[in-house]
C-alpha cells in the first residue's frame, strides 16, 4: 500500500507541471519589445514595469539582454558602432554604452559621469 501513495504525489506533481506548461502565457516579439523599450525610457522603476506587465525581473532582464544583443550585432554588421567608437564621437555619450539612446533621469545621471573606456 505505501508504493501507491508514493506514485499518487508523483503523479499530480506530474499533473501540475504538465498544466503550467500548458497554460504558460507566451509574448509576441512585439510585446517584449515594448515592454524592454519601455524599461529603458527609465521613467519608472524596472520592479514597478514588471509588476504592471506580470513579469519576473529575471524575466525582464533576460529579454533586455537578448534585445541589446541583437541589436549590437546587427549593428556591428553595418559597421555603424565601430565607427562612432573609432572616432570617439560625442555621440557615444549621449547613447548607452550598447548604442541604444539612453532618456529620463538615466540621461541625466549619464550626461554627469565620464565616459566609460571600452574594455581591452
């Protein structure tokens, strides 16, 4: 009798992950990119956007990083980074340090701060 109690709580474990799974909540390209876009405008806390939007952190996070990625290496392909970062353009001050603008008080605490020197 005790090898069928020990199969029951497998079983609805099983159960449980099978129906999360199931009734995971997938977000379209479009929805990540607004919400990472909406993060980096800085105008409201990174834990406030994810409780608004139903998010973990690490979630968020996890796509800001995938977002930023890519567009650096689509940036790199059309040598528009390299470039800027050759010429030490002032332009790379007024952008983040992946070539994204940076706005709201992230701009502001930026503009006051020397600019970062690329790593050798």
């Amino acid at each position: 009798m005790r090898h069928k109690d020990k199969q029951a709580p497998e079983s609805a474990e099983k159960t449980v992950r099978d129906i999360r799974r199931a009734t995971r909540r997938q977000f379209s390209a479009e929805e990540k990119i607004r919400i990472v876009l909406e993060g980096l405008r800085g105008e409201e806390s990174i834990a406030e956007l994810c409780r608004k939007e139903d998010i973990t952190q690490t979630l968020y996070y996890r796509w800001s990083k995938e977002f930023l990625e890519a567009g650096k290496e689509r940036q790199k392909v059309r040598g528009w980074t390299a470039s800027l970062c050759e010429t030490g353009s002032s332009a790379t001050t007024s952008m983040g340090s992946r070539g994204f603008p940076i706005a709201g008080a992230r701009a502001a605490r930026r503009s006051s701060m020397p600019p970062s020197r690329p790593s050798s």
